[in-house]
C-alpha cells in the first residue's frame, strides 16, 4: 500500500526509514482488497 503524505506527516526513524503516520487505513485496505478480489475474478474468467 502506499500512502501519499502532508509535508507535517513525513518522519524517519533513528535507521533513516520512514515513519509511517497514525491515521486509519480502513477505507484504503478495503478499496486495495476490493482490487485484488476483482483481479482474482479476471484471472479466473480468463482460464
């Protein structure tokens, strides 16, 4: 998943990796998996 930051939002870690924000993903997880599940049905059809 990747997630588009605010300028504010952007924090690294001691090793220099990026610090993910706090914000819910509820609505980015379920779009991601409705995605995923309709690749799955293509891939499925086209057997």
């Amino acid at each position: 998943m990747y997630i588009l930051l605010k300028p504010s939002e952007e924090k690294y870690s001691a090793k220099g990796v990026t610090i993910t924000p706090t914000r819910n993903y509820t609505i980015e997880v379920a779009v991601e998996n409705m995605i995923a599940k309709r690749n799955e049905m293509i891939n499925v059809l086209q057997e």
